[in-house]
C-alpha cells in the first residue's frame, strides 16, 4: 500500500475553498471532539487549506450559508454528529461534508443495528440481548447472564468512548448496570464477554490501515483507558502474522461496507484465546488528536497528521 493510495490527490488543497472544522456539539463527547477538531484545524492549516473552527452548539448551522463555507469537516463524536442527523442537515443545505453519509453514520452509531446488520451477512460478533427501557424485566437478568456465559458487557446503543458501559458477572450487577446505561439510551446491548486480545482497523480511501492492539490493566478499554490513564499499552503494528493481518483489514472493510460507511473511519475487534476475531463496533468520526489510534496507524502507513487531515476533508467529495 503506498502512500498515494491513501491521500486524495485531487485537489490543490486551497481549491477546496472556505472549510468548516465542526468541533464540540452538545453531546457526551464534547471535550473529546473539541480536542480532535483542534488538532484537525491545525493539520489543515499547515497544508495550507482555509479552515476555521464552527462549534453548532453555540451557532445554527445556516450560518455556514452566511458565512460562506464551501465544506465541512464533522469532528462532532457521538450524538448530533455521528449519528446521520447532521449529514441529513448538511444535505439539504448542499454543503459537501467528510466521511459517512445519513444511512452510514445512523448505522455504525447504533451498535445493535451494526451487530443485526453483521450477523444477517454472517460476520462473525459475539452473541447479545438487548434491553428496552419500555419493556426491561429485572427478572430476565438471571436468565440473560446465564444464556451469554456468566460475564457480559453492557453498551447504550449509541453512545461511544465507552460512555455508560459496564462489564458485570452477576444478576444484580447486570440489573444496577442495565439501569446506568438506561440514563444514555433506552435501548442497551447485552454482549458475551469476550476474552482475549483487543485490536482497531482503521479506514482511509478504500483501504485498511495497518492494525492496532490496545491492553489495559482496568476492567476494560473504558474511557479513562482511552483518553486519561498512562497505564494503556497501544502496538502499532499489532504484531500479528501477515496473513492475518490481510484477513482482519479484509474483514474491516467488509463490516463498514456492510453498514454504508464511508471515506474514512475505524472497526473496533476482540479476538479470543482460540484466536477468533469478532465485530464489535465501527466508528465513522473516530478520534483525531495526535495521540488517538487512527492518526497512530496513518502514521505507520507513513502519512503525516497534516497528509491525513487533509485526506479526511477530500472524503467530503466522495460520492456517497
């Protein structure tokens, strides 16, 4: 893979005109996108492209129109960004913006809609449940840990960081847990624990970036892990053989496709000690500060943060 191949070369980057970098938002990620949009901004800048910062949680979005921006780059992570809302928005005021589109983004923020999608194309993700706040019968969580193997995790369907996620080995715990992640959505999945070794693929242009493997001493990749502890170990490269390196960016890219994802964005994998791989979620606004995991795995392709920033923007004329 050269590094050509994943940097949109169609552009001089001052012809893409006035762009807006679409950073903070109001959802649970906030802090982390104001960081990823920060960093994109600079990146942007320094390939010599007109970018500025637009935050939609203190302007409306026809202000792009008034202040004529051309593009848009979403650094929103989570809801009002990552979900399709915002790419339905940017339709109808035809501005050109990065990454997935309506139908992509919906998709891969919702991760029980992702493992349905997976599981009806016989894709290989742990087995689940799903509680509805509606419905939810904290007398079924005795039955639920027994039918996924004692030891679960516990996600809201469309958050993302590991935002309201607990793992759990006992009735009560699940119960206590389900009703934590009921404050984020009120649909919650139920995934079998999977034991074993975590790994991300990131997406640029078409192709797979080389993998990554993350370990923690805590519980899991929660977000303290993610974005605050020193303790997190990250591999890039993984360290596993080259053909399975071939079969997991092959698999990568086979479950964003499956999802309508777009242009760029990252599938997140466990593999357990028989050295099966499962599906655990795909990201299409993954984090961009110089310290996250998909710059981390540009960089071993051998773009820079600027080189990728500015592949980033070219996505937003991708035909979706």
């Amino acid at each position: 893979m050269s590094k050509q191949q994943l940097i949109y070369p169609n552009m001089n980057p001052k012809d893409y005109g006035k762009v807006a970098v679409m950073l903070g938002g109001s959802s649970a990620e906030r802090e982390v996108s104001l960081n990823s949009g920060k960093a994109v901004l600079c990146g942007l800048l320094e390939m010599g492209v007109d970018a500025h910062v637009f935050d939609p949680a203190e302007q409306p979005l026809t202000q792009l129109l008034a202040e004529k921006f051309e593009r848009v780059v979403i650094m929103l992570h989570g809801r009002g960004g990552e979900d399709g809302s915002l790419q339905g928005a940017l339709q109808q005021l035809n501005l050109p913006y990065s990454g997935s589109g309506v139908l992509g983004s919906a998709l891969c923020m919702d991760k029980i809609r992702s493992k349905q999608v997976w599981q009806s194309l016989g894709l290989p993700t742990a087995i689940y449940k799903i509680a509805d706040k509606r419905s939810f019968d904290a007398g079924s969580c005795k039955a639920i840990m027994a039918e996924l193997g004692n030891e679960v995790m516990v996600k809201p369907a469309q958050e993302g960081s590991s935002i309201g996620m607990a793992k759990v080995n006992s009735a009560l715990q699940l119960e206590i847990a389900i009703q934590d992640a009921f404050k984020y959505d009120d649909k919650v999945l139920i995934e079998q624990f999977v034991h074993g070794s975590e790994y991300t693929v990131s997406i640029l242009n078409g192709k797979a970036l080389p993998s990554i493997s993350m370990s923690t001493p805590r519980v899991f990749y929660d977000y303290a892990a993610k974005y605050q502890a020193d303790s997190t170990v990250y591999s890039c490269p993984s360290g596993l053989p080259d053909a399975l390196e071939i079969m997991l960016g092959e698999l990568a890219l086979d479950a964003f496709d499956a999802l309508a994802g777009s242009g760029w964005g990252r599938v997140d994998f466990m593999q357990d000690k028989l050295g099966r791989f499962y599906l655990l979620e795909a990201n299409t606004v993954p984090g961009m500060t110089e310290k996250s995991l998909l710059p981390m795995a540009a960089k071993e392709a051998g773009l820079s943060f600027a080189e990728l920033s500015l592949s980033v923007l070219a996505t937003a004329d991708v035909v979706r």
